[in-house]
C-alpha cells in the first residue's frame, strides 16, 4: 500500500508483475550491452572490470526472474523429456563443431 501526504493509502500506480516485469527487461537489457562492450573491448582491465558487472547483473537478472517465477508472473511449462534430450543432443553437436 502506498501512503500520501495525508496519511490516506492509495492504490498504487502500477502492480507488482508490472514492476518486476519492467525490472527483468531491464536486466536482460543491460546483460546485452554488457555482453557487446565486453566483446568489444580492447583492454584487458576493463574488459574483466565490464565482465564483472556482467556477471553481477545475471546474478540480479536471476533472482527477478525468482521472484516471478514464484509469484506465478513468468510461468515455465514442464519440458518433455524427449523434448529435453534432443536439444541436450543439438546443442552438444554445436558445441563439438566448434
């Protein structure tokens, strides 16, 4: 509940899904750019000072996805396990071709 000047709660502007929506599009944003910066980076020191903040923003782009996912705001169907293995299977066959 938020509170106004008066004391008198208010209904909030946006919802919860919607707050932690806006924050996981923000996440997976600022993981790309960190990734292409990083790429692209010539000096050593700052390219592992960018990946740094890279890995920090998966650790937080991880616990919202969490608490979504916990909330019921990003459910995940049940994957088959055939369905599980053949793409075990492909991308072990990427990875050997690389």
């Amino acid at each position: 509940m938020v509170w106004n000047e008066n004391d008198q709660a208010q209904k909030p502007i946006y919802s919860e899904k919607e707050v932690l929506s806006d924050a996981l599009t923000a996440e997976k944003t600022a993981t790309e750019h960190y990734n292409i910066w990083a790429n692209e980076c010539v000096h050593a020191n700052v390219r592992n000072a960018i990946l740094d903040c890279l890995e920090k923003e998966h650790a937080i782009q991880q616990d919202v996805f969490q608490m979504m996912h916990g909330r019921g705001f990003y459910p995940t169907p049940a994957a088959q396990m055939q369905k599980v293995e053949e793409a075990k299977q492909k991308f072990s066959q990427c990875a050997q071709k690389l």
